[in-house]
C-alpha cells in the first residue's frame, strides 16, 4: 500500500517549486492524495479494513490541513493545485 521510490519521485518532480524541493505544501499534498486514493481502492474491495480506515480519516485530515496553510498563504498555488488534483474547495 506504501508508494514506491519511483512513484514517490515522479509526484515530487510534477509538483515541486525547484530542483532541490522535496517538502513544500504542494508536493505534500500531491503524496498524501495519492495515499488517499490507494488506500480508498484498498476499502473498496476490503470493506471491513477498519484499521485502513482510520488510516485514511487521518490522512484525510492532515491534508486538509496541509490545503487550509497553502490556502491562507498562498492562494494562486492553491487555487492551481486542487485544480490539478482534481479536488473540491
């Protein structure tokens, strides 16, 4: 269920700032998303999985989390990330 390097790597590269960035809110939210609709296909076929499912509540809320920051502190990058994410205000 874990990403792998490679998968890891090719999300950083679509959403980092520069070369060297590996941590800001975008490139965070983009590795939490996609945990999140691993985790959400894992529920779909293991509907009892409740441990996967309180793993999925708290990722859920980090990214939100994550969402409010970049919302608060830098709007446009907001606005642009959960358009391409796919996701809703």
């Amino acid at each position: 269920m874990a990403l792998t390097l490679n998968q890891k790597s090719s999300i950083v590269g679509d959403f980092r700032r520069s070369d060297s960035d590996t941590g800001s809110p975008e490139v965070q939210i983009a590795l939490l998303t996609t945990r999140i609709q691993e985790i959400t296909e894992h529920l779909k076929s293991n509907k009892k999985d409740h441990a996967a499912r309180l793993g999925l509540l708290k990722l859920v809320g980090k990214r939100n989390r994550h969402l409010r920051y970049l919302a608060r502190t830098n709007n446009d990058a907001y606005k642009t990330l959960i358009q391409r994410l796919g996701l809703r205000k």
